[in-house]
C-alpha cells in the first residue's frame, strides 16, 4: 500500500520510494529496513499489474534505475486497500498481548520487572512521538500525523494499562504460584 500510495504521487523509482518513507518518518508504521523487502514489493506490484515500468536509465557509474508508474487497476486498488483498511478493523497478532497471555512462564518478580522496563520504554516513546508532533505542526498539516496522533494515544492507553498492572502485580492483587 505504501509503495502503491507513493508512485500514485508520482513516478518514481525504489530507492526514492524507501527514501522518501524515512523523509515523511513513515518508517515508524511501514517496515522499510530491507532495501530488499521494497524490491521484492515491487516485483509483486509489478506482477499484479498495479504498477508498470515508465523507464529504465543509467546516469554515468551509476546503477540501473528503473521508474515505475501506477496502472488504472493500481490506482484502484490502493482507493479500495484504503476504504477497507479504514473502514474495518484487522484481525491483527501483536507481540504484547500474547506475552501478557503467557505471563505465567515467568514468576511474578520477574514479570513485575519487565513491566516496568516497559513503562519506561513506553515513556520514552510517548516523549519521541510529542516531540515529533509538535516539530511536524511547525510544517505539515495535521491531515499528515494523524498516524503519529493515533500511535502516540496508542501509546499512551498502553502505559496506563501497564502501570496499573504493575501497581496490581506490587500489590498482590494479581499473582500466581507456578511457572509454566
């Protein structure tokens, strides 16, 4: 959806694509690490027929770049990825509430302990994402972090989830006498 959403702005080819999702910091909701990973997207665009070739060049020692386009059917495609990913909320597995299913594989000092690594981690975070948007308000509309907007209350819920757990673990509220 991403690299779909950007070559609909414009054509472009895969190094501008990864580059410019790290410009926009979209690399905090599109996993862009592996250079290969948009190659192999791409490809898969590609075969789809969302997206075609609109030229292949070389400049001097350079690589080969090759620029694609979106077709009719891309375009499509990505307005109807974006009605259904609006419109229905996704079935999705995070990590952390499987790890708060299996909490009694450790002991409640450990679990306890961890947690509070998380606030912490959690607390760090929410501070990145305020400084990101309250540098992004200086330039960008607010139509552009609503994603950092919905993370950082994300975050938010989720440190106060965590420290009344912590609080409950502390308190002897919630515990447990075996490991599994």
């Amino acid at each position: 959806m991403a690299l779909l959403s950007l070559v609909c702005e414009e054509p472009m080819h895969a190094y501008r694509m990864q580059q410019m999702i790290k410009e926009r910091h979209k690399d905090d909701v599109v996993n862009v690490a592996q250079r290969n990973s948009v190659y192999q997207t791409i490809e898969r665009l590609r075969r789809d027929g969302l997206i075609t070739v609109r030229e292949t060049s070389r400049e001097e020692n350079r690589p080969e770049r090759t620029v694609y386009q979106p077709s009719d059917a891309g375009r499509e495609t990505l307005r109807r990825w974006m009605r259904e990913m609006l419109s229905a909320p996704a079935r999705e597995f995070p990590e952390f509430p499987a790890a708060l299913a299996f909490l009694p594989v450790l002991d409640p000092g450990e679990a306890r302990a961890a947690l509070e690594e998380r606030v912490a981690a959690l607390r760090a975070r929410l501070a990145g994402l305020d400084r990101d948007l309250t540098e992004g308000a200086k330039f960008l509309p607010r139509l552009f972090l609503l994603e950092t907007e919905y993370m950082r209350a994300m975050a938010a819920t989720e440190l106060d989830h965590v420290r009344g757990l912590v609080a409950n673990l502390a308190a002897g509220e919630v515990t447990w006498d075996y490991r599994l």
